[in-house]
C-alpha cells in the first residue's frame, strides 16, 4: 500500500554511527509504549460479537501484531498522529495531543486493515480518484461489495469536497537519525452504522512517492485503550 514497505534496517544504525560518531539512541516520539519491533495484542470481543457485520477483517487471537514501520504527521493545533504497521499491512493509528516533552496524550485510537488498492497510470486515471468529481471526497463512497459509507469529514457541506492533503514520515528503522520516506497523500475519511454504538470506517487515500502513485483504501474500528496491549 505505499506506507507498507518491509522492514529493512540491518547494519545501518552501525554504519551511520561509525561515520558520524554519534550514537543513534534517540527513540522515535511514541505513545502507548509503541515502536518499531513491538508486539501488540488487541482485546476485540466487544467487535466479535458483531463480527458478521463488519467488512473488516479481525486479526487472529493468536497472532500479535507486529510493528515494522512507523509513521507521523502533524494536523497542526497542537494534534499529531502516530501510525504503526505490519508486514501484514495492519495499521494502528493514534490521534494524540502533542505535549512537549511529554508521551503524546492519546485521543483516539483506531485499527485498519486494508481494503482494496488500485495504480493509476496517469493523470487521468488519478482524477478519478481525487479530481473534482472523483471518488475520493465525494459525499458517499461504496466498494466493490456495494457497502456504502458516508462522509466523516465535512460531512456539513453539500457534493464533493477536496481531499484532505498531508505528508508522512515512514521510518523504517527505530532512531530518529534514519531518513524516514516522504509520502504526500489525499484522503478523506467516511464511515457507517454496523451496531448501536459501533461504527466501521474508510479511508481512501492517493499515496504519491518517487514521482509514483497508488490509492489504498482501509477499513477500520475505533478501539478504547484497554483494548491495546504492547508487549
């Protein structure tokens, strides 16, 4: 999907510390106890109980999840985000209050799993996704099962509306020295009903990277604290 390249960081951490001289210690800013090679265990009986309802896909009980990349970006307003993912494609974001010197103070916690992904091949291609009447920020978008979802984010304004843009920095190693990739994307998030209380999200997003571009769209659910433990 872009974000999710494997991990790749053996011997670097060396390499850059013999030419430099500097020790590559400094951890990334985290929340939750969250890092690069941590395994996380979630609690989603409260999901499984409306399983048949949900498009997404539950992870296995008896397989953690394991963190091989991660990702930032600021909303501005004193609002970071922290992603984490997998191998497998899982990603774990949280919405935190960036607090200066502080662990983020964390918001809001969601699980995706991705979806479906396409590749356009030019710019044609790429305004269906994000031009003026593409698919990514219309008032209501239905995937491949014809399962709709409506729009989250600006949900007060009639027809289409842009694309929330943003870039995010990916490490792929876990010292704040490494040289993190730089994904540009245009997203938008929606959402729906599938219980009392219990809402499914999407979020579509173009990911541009290298001059190259590919849309992933993800399916996720809120999760309350308790239910994530970092091992």
């Amino acid at each position: 999907m872009g974000l999710l390249d494997s991990l790749f960081k053996l011997g670097k951490s060396r390499v850059r510390e013999a030419v430099s001289g500097r020790k590559p210690e400094r951890t990334l800013p985290s929340a939750l106890g969250l890092r690069i090679g941590a395994s996380v265990e979630f609690d989603l009986l409260p999901v499984r109980m409306n399983a048949g309802a949900f498009r997404f896909a539950l992870p296995r009980t008896d397989e953690p999840m394991i963190v091989t990349a991660q990702g930032r970006f600021e909303l501005g307003e004193g609002m970071i985000v922290h992603r984490f993912y997998s191998d497998s494609s899982t990603m774990l974001q949280l919405l935190c209050r960036d607090l200066p010197g502080l662990e983020d103070q964390v918001e809001e916690i969601t699980l995706y799993v991705p979806l479906e992904s396409a590749y356009p091949e030019n710019r044609e291609q790429i305004h269906r996704w994000v031009g003026p009447q593409g698919r990514i920020g219309a008032p209501e978008f239905r995937i491949a099962d014809g399962t709709r979802y409506r729009r989250i984010w600006f949900d007060d304004e009639p027809g289409p509306a842009s694309p929330v843009r943003y870039t995010e920095e990916v490490f792929d190693e876990p010292d704040s020295f490494s040289r993190p990739r730089r994904i540009a994307q245009e997203a938008m998030l929606y959402g729906r009903e599938v219980a009392p209380g219990r809402s499914e999200y999407l979020l579509p997003a173009l990911e541009t990277t290298d001059g190259e571009s590919s849309v992933t769209v993800m399916v996720g659910i809120d999760l309350d604290r308790s239910a994530v433990r970092v091992l």
